[in-house]
C-alpha cells in the first residue's frame, strides 16, 4: 500500500495490514522513519547477515521506526518508543516501538488476506 507521510512530503511503500495505522501515525505527526508487519514471523529464530557479520535473533513482531521528536507524541497515543540502536552502536535519535496492528503469526496472516480479499502468497513481501 502507499501511504503518504506528509512530514517527508512523500508516498512510501508499507505492508498492506499495517499501512492504516502508519497513515494515521503520519496524521498525527508523529515521522516515521520506516516500518514492517513482520510477515507473521514474529518470535521466529531468524538468521541475516551485514557488513558487521552474521547474526542470529528473533524476527520482531509489527514494528515502526520514529525520529525521537515524534516520541512524546507517540506516548500520548498509548505507544511505548523505545531507543533504536543501528549495529555500529548508534542511535542517531531514531527510536522504535511496537504497533497495534499487524499480523504476529502465519494463521494470522492467512487470515488477514481471506479478510481482505487478497491472494496470499508467501513469501511476499509488500502487497501493492
């Protein structure tokens, strides 16, 4: 889905089940930065690798990124952000917290496009 965030004066590409409450977090000022549903995976052992090595964690359930001047907003709304450190140690003033919609296993993902009408594929990363 698009959804456009008028702080950045753009149109970003965001996961389908999460795209409304991102848009409604872009009207109520709150900048964010970037964001993903976790694709039902959440709690799941995940392995990735970066210019920093190969890592092993837990895939993270619906999340989003925000710039730490959207945080006391966000905590107005009744989310709880949290600092974000990138794998070089930084901050940067980005912060993280969880979201209120999304789809924490596959059932629910499932379930989710049978309610939405749209195909599931797995696997799929953005639905447009």
């Amino acid at each position: 889905m698009n959804v456009i965030n008028e702080q950045q004066n753009q149109r970003v590409k965001v996961d389908a089940c999460i795209a409304d409450e991102i848009q409604d977090l872009n009207d109520q000022g709150i900048i964010t930065l970037g964001c993903c549903c976790g694709h039902g995976r959440a709690g799941e052992v995940i392995e990735w690798e970066n210019a920093f090595g190969r890592w092993k964690g837990y895939a993270d359930p619906p999340s989003v990124l925000i710039q730490e001047e959207s945080v006391e907003e966000a905590r107005r709304l009744g989310y709880r952000p949290y600092p974000y450190y990138y794998a070089d140690g930084n901050h940067n003033g980005v912060w993280r917290m969880q979201l209120k919609t999304g789809c924490l296993t596959m059932e629910e993902v499932k379930s989710w496009h049978k309610k939405e009408g749209i195909p599931f594929q797995k696997n799929l990363g953005i639905v447009e």
